[in-house]
C-alpha cells in the first residue's frame, strides 16, 4: 500500500462467507516423528540392558542402600559439603570485597588468589594440605615478652578430615569470590550511589544495599557450585577419608560387588543433588521476590528437581 | 558547630541565610576541566535552576555539593559548612568517613534514573537511612514515612516494590525517601528526563509543592516552564562556566548572551 493512504481492510462482499469455510492443515514435520521413535527404541534397548543383566545385580544393590557404613559415609559428605560450602561463601565474600576495594594491594592481592585456588586441580590442593607437616613441622605462635602461648606438631591436627576442609574451603573459595564479584557488580551504580547520598557509609551500603541485590545473581551459579562441591568432595577418598565413596569402595575391595556399589554411590549422590536443587529453587524465589509478581507456579519446582540442573 | 559556621561567614563573606555558597569552583578529571570557576548563591527557602546543554558541567556541580565528586578548587560551602573538609587554619582536613556520612545525611539528592533500592518495598526504601543511619525507632520512622507518602499521594503503595511503579511514582517515592531525612537543601539531577511526557506533570508538581513549603531546591533540568514558574533564579550553564543568571521571568524573556538565547530558542 502506498505511504499516506490510509490502511483500511477492504473485504469483497462474501469473503467473510468463504473465510468461515477455510480450514487449516498443519504442517507435517517427519522429522520430530523418526526423533521420536528412536529415542524410544534407545530408551527401551537401555532399560532392557538394565533390567536384564544380571551384573548389575540390583538386589545387591538394594541390599546395601541402607548399610550402616554407607549411611556413615552419606553423613560425612554431606558435613564436608556444607561446612566447606559455608567456609567458602565466607571467605570467598572477603575476597570478592577485597577485589573491587580501592586499594590496588587488596585488588593484587585477591586477583593472585583466585588465579592460584582455581588454577591449581583440586586434588592436588588436596594432597598438598594432607602433607603439609613435609613442610612445615610445628606452628606455634609465640608473642615477645610472653613467650610461646600456642603450639602444635602439623601432624596432630592436619588429619585428613582437617585437611579435606582447608584444602576444598580454599579452592571453592576462589571460585565463590569470582561469583560473588560478579554479583556485586552486577547491581547497578546509582544504587551505591544513592545510599551514599542518603548518609549511609561504605561497609553499610555493602551489607544492606549492594550484597542483598548481589545475592540475586550470585545464588543460581552458587547452587551449581553446592552441588558440584558436593560430587567434588568424593575426591578425599584418595586421603582416606570415609566418605560415601570411601565406605563403598571399603566395602567392594572386601566383596568384589564393584558395580552394585556403585550404583548404591550413584544413588546417594543423584538423591541429594535432587533436593539441592529443590532448596535451591525456593531460595531463588526468595530472593528473587522483588522481581516476581505473581506467585511462581509449583510447578516449577517439581521441574527444576528432575532437570537435575542449578540455573533456571 | 555554629561557632565553625560563624568563623565560615566571617572569613568568606558568606551571606546572611545562605544555603549554597560557591566561589570559584573548579573541578577536572585528568586532563578534562569540568568545572572553570562556579561562583553561585542559594539562599534558604528559594529555588535555583541550572539549564544548559548536556556536557555543561550542570550535574558535576550538583554532585560537588554533596561531595559525590571531591572538587579541585574554589570554595563551596552547604549551610557555611564544607561538607566533605574541616578547615583548620589553612587547611581542609579531609572528614572521616561518618563524619562525611552524617552531613551528607542532611543533603538530599534525586538522580534522573530514581535509584530506589530495588530490593526493597516502598516502606522499607523510606524508613532504611532514617533507621540505619540516624537510630531512629523502627515505629517512628514508619509513621514519618506514612505522612511522605501521603503527601506524595502514593500511600496506597507501600508494599510494592519499585518494579512494580511507573517512573513517575518511583520518582515521587524518591522524593520521600530523600524528605524523609529531613534534608536542609534538595538536590535534584534532571528528575524528569528519564520519564514519559506524561508523567512529568506529577512529579513537577510533587516538586512545586516542596518549593511552596519553603524548601531550598536546587534543580539541573530541561523544564524550562517548571523553571520560570517555580525557580527563584535560573542559572545557565555552558562549557563549565556560568554564562548568564538571573530572575527567570526576565531572563527568559530577555536573554543577554547570544549562547543564552541560542540554548532558549532550541529547548523552547
């Protein structure tokens, strides 16, 4: 139509008569039928293989589901993964605040940090801590004047259980600070910029003003990192400590039943993750609460807890 | 306090009821200069307007008042008080942190993006300083804050989150927040460039009402109708110097610089 005439729908007389006889047809889209149908073969070639051989040997597998020593080792990574977790969002916090800090030393300081925690592979940190009395034999603290007022042999108190906190709070960290960096600067500068003007000073405005809208951000990748913590954690069997998968490969060594304990592992480790996911939701909504104006359906909830997945 | 304040007067010929004093201005980043030497009085109680192009230095001189932006010479003092210095024979000794915070308290300031805390409601935006930074009781605040509200006409919005408002409510709860402090001077940064044509009007007339009750304002904006009804002076900023100021009627009127009357003809 020409610019300046005026849009106008003109219908010949009739044509509403024919337009309600139309009928559409839709499209046939072959290939989402073949996608279908082979993603159902697999599904049941897989389950067959599952169901029938005997190897798995699901009744073992059931039969050690609840073993004492298994629920033992359930309750250590579950106490490793949320102190190391917490220890991290504590001194991933200091770090993150120390990077955007005026001071370049601070800055410097943070930067080299996280390049180092997250550089080196964790089971190397690991390791390292576990045979830190190589390095250093005795800490002791001793103040002029008074004399030596604390004093321990490394051996004493880096036990593994110590060591898998210091070595695994010190890695995470270096990714948490890196999260929560991001979500600090994620929040818009007017907002800092207001809050001074109101008379509210730095440390003030960091706790009340930027940190809560960081947490928006910050949350989704940090329940990720919980749960990716919680898989990392299986890494101190190798200093034997008697987490899930210690117990289990304890239990195997003696009984050969290799794979049925690995899927009593797999097991635990899918269950928890899955209510992770769940808490994880509706700490998202709770924070997220500014944003939301009608209520989030249940729904998704239920979804987020299958989709086995942190982010949204 | 006041003794500080009347060793200011004496020493600077500060005017008697002067709110914003500035002499001589200056403010550069690096290489840039801003600000060339700003000579300006606000009186209690009056509105002054600052127009001019964007680039002009109008909202650098704005944030100097409170000392968002630390100047770099010249003399300005908000009630006879430096706000970010204590002056000790020949010295301005920069204040410590609390200090600064607490007479940055009685400066209110309005940003053109509002920046109202996005976490928080309508209630908890107005009540958070009141409560964090001058101790007062969370009840008292809430009632303080109720008669803001009101008188911005936005009580029934208490429980929303700014989200939830259009720019012009989100200015007007700004506006409360910032009253709830009980500032000595408002600073206003373009509060209504960032808004819809329409809903200017509300906020303008939130603004007018506060010029009314006697509130000393100063105002960065392109409402040149806003300024000549409202405004005590207008002020019109070119380059980082003050080019012309005067009473708004006649200066509107009857520009004098050629660079005036050029900027008028345009935003007219």
């Amino acid at each position: 139509m020409e610019a300046g005439v005026p849009a106008e729908i003109r219908a010949e007389p009739g044509a509403a008569d024919i337009a309600s006889r139309l009928t559409v047809v839709p499209r046939r889209n072959y290939g989402i039928w073949i996608g279908t149908a082979l993603a159902l073969v697999l599904a049941a070639v897989i389950f067959r293989a599952f169901a029938s051989n005997p190897a798995f040997a699901w009744d073992t597998a059931a039969g050690y589901l609840f073993h004492p020593s298994i629920m033992r080792g359930l309750g250590t990574t579950l106490i490793l993964t949320v102190v190391i977790m917490l220890l991290a969002i504590v001194i991933g916090t200091v770090i993150a605040i120390m990077r955007v800090s005026p001071s370049p030393v601070l800055r410097g300081f943070s930067a080299v940090y996280v390049w180092f925690f997250r550089g080196v592979p964790a089971l190397i940190q690991l390791i390292f801590w576990f045979n830190l009395s190589l390095l250093v034999r005795e800490i002791s603290l001793t103040l002029p004047f008074i004399g030596t007022v604390f004093s321990a042999r490394t051996n004493d108190f880096m036990t593994p259980f110590v060591s898998a906190i210091v070595a695994l709070s010190l890695c995470e960290a270096g990714y948490m600070a890196e999260i929560i960096r991001a979500g600090i600067k994620s929040v818009p500068s007017g907002q800092a910029e207001a809050a001074s003007a109101l008379g509210m000073p730095y440390r003030m405005t960091l706790k009340r003003i930027t940190l809560p809208q960081a947490m928006r951000f910050v949350l989704p990748p940090t329940g990720n990192e919980a749960i990716n913590l919680l898989k990392m954690t299986s890494l101190v069997t190798f200093i034997a400590v008697d987490d899930l998968f210690y117990s289990a490969q304890s239990i195997y060594a003696r009984t050969f039943e290799t794979i049925p304990l690995l899927i009593v592992v797999a097991f635990w480790y899918l269950a928890v993750v899955s209510i992770m996911s769940v808490g994880q939701h509706f700490l998202e909504r709770h924070f997220g609460r500014s944003d939301v104006r009608t209520e989030a359906m249940p729904l998704r909830a239920l979804r987020n807890a299958f989709s086995l997945r942190g982010t949204r | 306090m006041s003794n500080i304040k009347t060793e200011n007067r004496a020493r600077f010929s500060v005017p008697d009821n002067s709110m914003v004093f500035a002499r001589g201005v200056r403010k550069s980043y690096a290489q840039l200069e801003v600000l060339k030497g700003i000579d300006l009085d606000v009186p209690v109680g009056s509105v002054a307007c600052i127009i001019g192009p964007s680039g002009s230095g109008k909202s650098t001189f704005l944030r100097c008042i409170n000392h968002l932006e630390k100047i770099s010479g010249g003399i300005l003092l908000v009630d006879s008080q430096f706000v970010g210095y204590d002056l000790r024979g020949d010295k301005l000794h920069e204040v410590r942190d609390d200090l600064l915070c607490a007479r940055r308290a009685e400066i209110g300031m309005l940003f053109q993006s509002f920046n109202l805390f996005a976490h928080m409601t309508v209630m908890e935006n107005l009540i958070e300083a009141p409560t964090q930074v001058r101790r007062v009781p969370v009840d008292q605040a809430k009632a303080e804050a109720e008669v803001l509200l009101r008188r911005v006409g936005l009580l029934d919005k208490v429980n929303r989150y700014p989200r939830e408002l259009s720019g012009g409510q989100q200015q007007r709860v700004a506006i409360a927040r910032a009253m709830a402090m009980k500032p000595k001077v408002l600073l206003f940064d373009e509060p209504t460039s960032a808004l819809d044509p329409e809903l200017v009007g509300e906020v303008l007339q939130v603004m007018r009402d506060l010029a009314e009750s006697g509130m000393t304002m100063v105002v960065v904006t392109h409402e040149i109708g806003f300024a000549r009804e409202i405004g005590d002076q207008l002020v019109f900023m070119d380059g980082g110097v003050i080019v012309e100021q005067g009473a708004p009627r006649e200066m509107i009127a009857n520009p004098q610089s050629p660079r005036t009357r050029e900027f008028l003809s345009r935003v007219l």
